[in-house]
C-alpha cells in the first residue's frame, strides 16, 4: 500500500514542474496554493501551443486559425460546464478572476436596490467578498450586513461562521446574500447548500465565493443550487488571469451589461444598441482567450486528481495532512490557529492560518523562506477576520491535493526551527 | 568612525557566515538586544509607511549629531534597523544627506529580503535622510538668525528689500516693495530695521496682515536682528509711487 501512495504521488508530483523546483537552494515545499496554484504540464504545453498555434481573436473572423482560437475558448466553457454541473452555456460567462466575477454581480444584481435594502455577507470573507457589496451599498443606499463568526460574537474561537444567526437576519430587506464556500482563512467548509435553501425559502438569490471551495469539494451548481458561483482559474492549474461567473439564466438575463465594448452586442448605432445574448453580453472586449482555453486541460487535471484510485489516494494523503497539522499545531501550547473544526461539525480543508504567540508572522515567513518553504503572511485579504481573533498579521500554510505529508513534515519542522531562532 | 569605514566593519562581520540561516541569527540576535524605543517615540507620527511590519523610527539632535532611535512588531526588522542605526547614529545631517550606503547590497541583504521587505527598507532609508535634511533646514535657519555679524549693513539693506518683494498687496497682484508702499528703510549698526510704510488706503481692511507680512518677512531675511514698523498716512500712497515695472504689471503704461 506504501508503495502504492508513493507511487502515486511520484507520478502526479511529476506532472507539476515547479514542485521539483529549488527555493534559496533548498528543495521546495510550496504551501501557498490558497493563493495560486502550480501548473502542470499539460496546461504549460497547452498554453505555449495555444501561443503559436492557434493564436487568433475570438469571435470574429472567418480565417482558419480564428475558427480554432474560438473552438478552444469555447471548449473551455463547455469543459467548465461539466466540471460545475451548470445547465447551458449561456451560464458561464469568463472574467478575470473570482474578483471581477463577484464585482459583476455586485455592480449589475445590484442596481435596483434603494435604501433600506439589505446585501449580507459572512464574517469570514476575503476582501473581495466584502468590497465590492460595501461599493454596490454605497451607490444605491442599501446597508451590508455581516453574519459574524463564533470569534466576533465572543461564543467560541473556531472561526466557525454564525449559521444559528440565519434566521432572524434574513429579512425581507435583504436583496442578496453572498457566502464563501471555503474560507481562505480557516479552511473549514461553510454548508452552502442549507443556507442557500433557507434563503431560497425567502426569496434571496445568493452568491458564492468559490475561490476555494472549487478546488477542495466536488461542485454541482444545480445541486447546490446557488444563483452565481464564481471562481478563478490560477487557483485549480489553469493561467492568470481567467475568471468564471456562473449564474442563473433568468437572472443573468435581468441584469444589465456590466462593460460596454466590443463583442458583447448585437447591433450598434449611435442612438441605440442592443446586447449579444448569453453569454457574451457579459463578455465586453477580447478576452483572455488563450488563459480561458487553458481551462480544459487544467480541469481534466483538476479530475485526475480528484476521481478514480488517484482520486482516492490524494484523499486519503489529504486526511494525513489535516490530522498531523492538527495536532502538530495543537501541541504548541504557543500556537493559536485561526479556524477549527474540532465541535462545528464542519469538515477542514488543508488550510492552516495561525500565529505563534511572541513571534511575528512575517518574521517567520522569511526564515520558512530561507528554508526552501513558501507560505503567506499578513492578512491574507481577510483584515476583518484576522483583527477579530486579536492579530493583525498571520501565518497561513495551504496545501493542494499534490502536496505530500512529508512536506507538512518538513513545514512542522522548520517551523519549529524558525520560532526557536526568533524566542 | 566614518559612516563608509562603520559600512566596511558590518561587512566584515557578516563575511563570517557562510549561510543565509546564520546571518539571520545574527540580526535576530542584533534585533534582540536593540535598546527599546521609549512609548512616547512610538507615536503614529513616527510610523514608517510602507513597511509590511510596523516600525517607528525617532530622531534627536545633539551637538549637530543625529540618533537615532527605533521599533518594530518585527524582530529581523528590528534587526536591519539596528543596523542602519549603527551606521548612521553620531553623524551630522550633512554627512548623512551626502552618504550613499551600499552594505546592504554587499552583505547581500537586500536580495535576501523579500520584496515587501525589502521596499520597507528603503522606506526606513528615507525617513533616515529626511529626518536629516530637516535638522540641517533647522540648524541652518538658527546659524541665518543668530549670525548677524556676518553681513555688512549694506547686505542687509538688500536683504531686507529682497523680502519685502516678497510680501504682495492682497488686492492689487504687486509686491508692496514695487507698488511703493515702503516710504524708508533704514538699517542701523546693530542690523536693527526700521521701516515706514503706508496702505493704498487709510481704510485698507487688510492693513494689520500686511504689516504682519512685511513684519515676518523681514524678520526672516538673512542678517536682520530687529525690526520696527511705522504705519503713516503722510503723504497719502498714489498710483505715481508705483515703480515702472508695478505699473507695466497692471497695465497702466
């Protein structure tokens, strides 16, 4: 079975050239994957034959080499279609990133909103979760609202989001109610299906930040129900620079354009034009069209790691990396981690964010740097959950499914070193 | 010590180590030891921007040499710092204006420091020059005021109408100098000034600031020692006693 495991994680390790890579002449252990991920061949030779081969604006043209620029791109939509379950084609509309897909949302969902409405978010979001409603509220009057966490009510210190608060805060003012699937910060899966039921059951559309969720649990939009999900393609293999919104027919169809330019009409005249349908209304200017297309082969990645006996194997590493964390981390009586799971019934993904008490995180971050170990400090554009545990800087360790225990080993003990340099 | 040869003893310190975990004890150990800052240094007008880690940087002057004190949330911070600190603390402003370090680039620190960190050091280096220049700006205003002897009756008389170019009408665009508001300047042995001027109006609603200007202004200018201010409406100001330049200015030749 060992050999099995290890075998395994050689040939997928494999795929990934970066992970055999050297930082500060150490061999790398790269723990930052909740900020993008590393690549793996199939997507860099994708992008370097895209470059060369079929490099043409989308869209437009009636030469060959146009034609295989546009199938790419649209392949790619149709790949993230089955990836997420989502019905037809029209509902995936590529962006720049999980930023602008929620910023879209925010500024077009948003519009007909007045004062006294209600957008409400959770306590854990990442900054561009938070922004860009706090952005729509200000135009238009409505208020954001916040669904705090166990830590901001003084009820615990999990990190856990407050779901009992539900009830009573989802009233008919609120408009729009935008969760996060996993948050970067904790690591610990919110159940977006409850909620959005429950919202649902009041006539609230909802919003969810895949911005993680999308590379840690198996997505199904029409199970899950939500009314737009939106995600980013550099954190699950794929290039920067390539967002996906996926949204409801019916709403996405209400909603006015978000930019104005090139291939999101139909006619243009000077007194009046109209809109190309679903989804390149959304779609204004050339896009990213060979970053989009790098999607399908960074997705079939995205399934190889996750289904069949790989599946299966990284699941299982996956399981040793949380429980040695866990209680690598646990027993430090100095180390306080933002995000358990232990008592919420909640399942944690391999995000660990934490600080080490007397020890700045930055500090520990440079000498983990030196030691060939990357990983974020700071606030992880999440200020308001960091502040709420009494930091204002942290420490965050973020594994992806490529990832092996060995490397949380040599993570542990690094970190050990570094702390023993710096007390 | 000069600050070059205190650079070329930090270098040698650092060439002992052969590896990068070393070095970073040692100015883990450097940040350690630093004395700390007193709380009332750690004022938010003392906070460096743009370092990722909170560091406050105070300066005093004594005997036309700067120290330097300093904090920071961050200990390898610190340590940098202790650094900068030992090559610059006991120098004069002109000696740290004109210095151009570069141990920072020969121990290697500044590829070794990320580049959030590495911009938070040219910060520190910033706020180090400025706190410099502004003690020279200072010493140089005291030296300018308290060194009268210098300048000879003649050069204070310019002086003095140099500033008094400088002070303006507040409704007509001339300089009160020029507009011939000034009836007599008159310099004594001492550098004592004493100035007779008038207004364009004896109900000039504006009178008290322009004496207040030309009172500052001249109180500025290099080798003045005292000045005293005559208000007179006799003879009463008119548009003849404006200089060419004042009224090719308005428009009236």
């Amino acid at each position: 079975m060992e050999d099995n495991r290890s075998k395994i994680l050689s040939e997928v390790r494999g795929m990934v050239p970066a992970l055999s890579g050297k930082m500060n002449g150490e061999n790398l252990v790269y723990l930052d994957n909740a900020a993008t991920t590393q690549k793996p061949i199939q997507v860099l030779d994708f992008l370097c034959d895209a470059m060369v081969h079929s490099n043409a604006n989308v869209h437009r043209s009636m030469y060959e080499l146009s034609d295989k620029s546009t199938t790419l791109y649209e392949e790619a939509r149709e790949k993230v279609r089955v990836f997420i379950n989502a019905p037809g084609r029209e509902n995936i509309i590529f962006t720049s990133g999980t930023t602008t897909s929620i910023n879209l949302v925010a500024d077009t969902f948003c519009r007909c909103l007045g004062p006294g409405d209600e957008i409400l978010i959770e306590g854990d979001s990442h900054h561009s979760n938070i922004v860009p409603w706090q952005l729509a509220a200000e135009r238009n009057g409505a208020v954001v609202r916040v669904i705090p966490t166990d830590v901001m009510l003084g009820r615990g210190r999990s990190g856990r989001v407050a779901f009992e608060m539900l009830d009573q805060m989802l009233s008919n003012r609120v408009k729009i109610l935008a969760l996060t699937h996993i948050s970067n910060i904790t690591g610990l899966v919110n159940p977006v299906g409850e909620i959005i039921a429950k919202a649902h059951a009041k006539g609230i559309p909802v919003l969810v930040d895949g911005a993680q969720g999308i590379v840690h649990e198996k997505v199904d939009v029409q199970a899950m129900d939500c009314d737009f999900y939106a995600f980013s393609a550099h954190k699950i293999y794929g290039a920067t620079g390539v967002g996906i919104l996926y949204g409801k027919t019916e709403l996405l169809e209400k909603m006015p354009p978000y930019m104005g330019g090139g291939d999101m009409v139909e006619t243009v005249t000077y007194g009046k034009t109209t809109y190309a349908p679903l989804p390149l209304k959304f779609e204004a200017g050339t896009p990213n069209f060979i970053g989009a297309a790098s999607l399908k082969p960074a997705l079939e990645f995205a399934e190889y790691l996750r289904d069949g006996e790989v599946g299966r194997a990284l699941k299982e590493e996956e399981g040793r990396i949380v429980s040695f964390m866990t209680e690598a981390l646990a027993s430090d009586p100095d180390v306080e981690v933002y995000g358990t799971a232990s008592g919420t019934g909640l399942k944690k993904t391999p995000i660990f964010t934490f600080n080490i008490k007397g020890v700045n995180a930055g500090d520990l971050a440079q000498l983990l740097d030196k030691m060939g170990v990357a990983v974020r400090s700071g606030l992880m554009c999440a200020e308001p959950l960091i502040n709420s545990f009494g930091a204002n800087s942290a420490l965050r360790a973020s594994f992806a499914p490529y990832n092996t225990l060995e490397e949380a080993q040599v993570f542990i003990k690094c970190l050990q070193r570094a702390k023993n340099m710096l007390l | 010590m000069t600050i070059k040869e205190i650079e070329q003893q930090i270098v040698e310190e650092f060439s002992i180590f052969d590896n990068w975990m070393d070095k970073y004890q040692y100015i883990i150990d450097l940040g350690k030891s630093m004395p700390v800052i007193a709380e009332e240094g750690k004022k938010d007008e003392n906070l460096i921007k743009g370092c990722q880690s909170r560091v406050w940087l105070d300066c005093r002057e004594e005997d036309g040499k700067l120290y330097f004190s300093a904090d920071s949330d961050a200990i390898i911070t610190k340590g940098i710092i202790s650094l900068l600190i030992r090559v610059y603390d006991g120098h004069t402003p002109q000696e740290i204006i004109d210095s151009e370090i570069d141990f920072i680039d020969a121990i290697g620190l500044r590829q070794n420091l990320s580049p959030t960190r590495a911009n938070g050091l040219v910060s520190m280096l910033k706020q180090i020059k400025l706190y410099a220049l502004a003690f020279k700006e200072k010493d140089e205003e005291n030296t300018a005021s308290g060194d009268s002897e210098k300048y000879s009756v003649e050069e204070v008389q310019k002086n003095v109408i140099r500033a008094l170019k400088q002070v303006f009408d507040p409704e007509i665009p001339v300089n009160v100098y020029d507009l011939g508001l000034i009836y007599e300047v008159k310099v004594g042995e001492d550098h004592s000034v004493f100035i007779k001027m008038t207004m364009t109006s004896p109900t000039c609603p504006m009178a008290d600031d322009v004496v207040n200007d030309v009172n500052n202004a001249v109180s500025d200018a290099p080798g003045v020692k005292s000045v005293q201010i005559e208000l007179t409406f006799e003879p009463e100001w008119d548009e003849s006693r404006m200089s060419e330049e004042a009224r090719l200015e308005l428009g009236l030749m």
